[in-house]
C-alpha cells in the first residue's frame, strides 16, 4: 500500500524517497563514516514524501535514534512520511528507546494509523 501510494505520488509530480528501514540505517552510517551526513539529511528533507518500510525490526542504537529523530524533525509538518511496520506501534516505544521519545510525538499525535485486521 505504501509503495503504491509512493508510486502515485510520483505519478502527480511529487518527490518520494523510499527506503527500508536497513537499508536506510545502513545509509545513514556510510554518510557519517564519509562526513556527508548532513548532506543526506539535506537531500531527504526535501522530499514531499519519506517511505519508510520494516521499521522496526531491529532495536536502534543511540546514533540511529538520533539520525531518525532528525529526519523525522525536518519532515514534521513540512511534509509526508509513511511508516510501515510489522510491530503494533505501542512497540515503537521500545524500538526507538527512551532518549528520542519525541519521536512518537511527531509520529503518533498528528497521524493516521492504518491496521491489517
């Protein structure tokens, strides 16, 4: 559904970036090693439409909650993201940890939850 909804956005013009959420943590640690972190931030923010598959799969470390917190910052009000997910999100607490728990705030508070029954 997701990816659908990505497709169709696309279709209308819009900027969409999908990734899964390895791979994207995985992008994230190449950028840091290589000093354009912030460049890769840069290049999300301005996207109409941030993707975001398996989260939750792996428990984040601190550099990654930190990481998702930024992106989801710059996303926060400004534009779309999609979350998809296996864990109910009453678990994305304990995924993202204690430290970055304004992530669910950005997450929770002003979005639409769509559940498989």
């Amino acid at each position: 559904m997701a990816s659908a909804l990505g497709h169709q956005a696309c279709a209308q013009g819009y900027k969409v970036a999908y990734f899964a959420n390895g791979l994207l943590l995985l992008k994230t640690k190449i950028a840091r090693i290589e000093g354009t972190i912030f460049k890769f931030f840069q290049s999300i923010s301005k996207t109409d439409l941030l993707i975001l598959d398996d989260f939750g799969l792996t428990h984040l470390e601190q550099q990654q909650q930190m990481e998702l917190m930024e992106m989801i910052e710059d996303h926060h009000s400004k534009a779309s993201t999609i979350i998809v997910s296996q864990l109910p999100v009453a678990n994305w607490y304990d995924v993202i940890g204690e430290e970055t728990i304004a992530i669910m705030d950005r997450l929770v508070h002003t979005s639409y939850k769509v559940e498989e029954w």
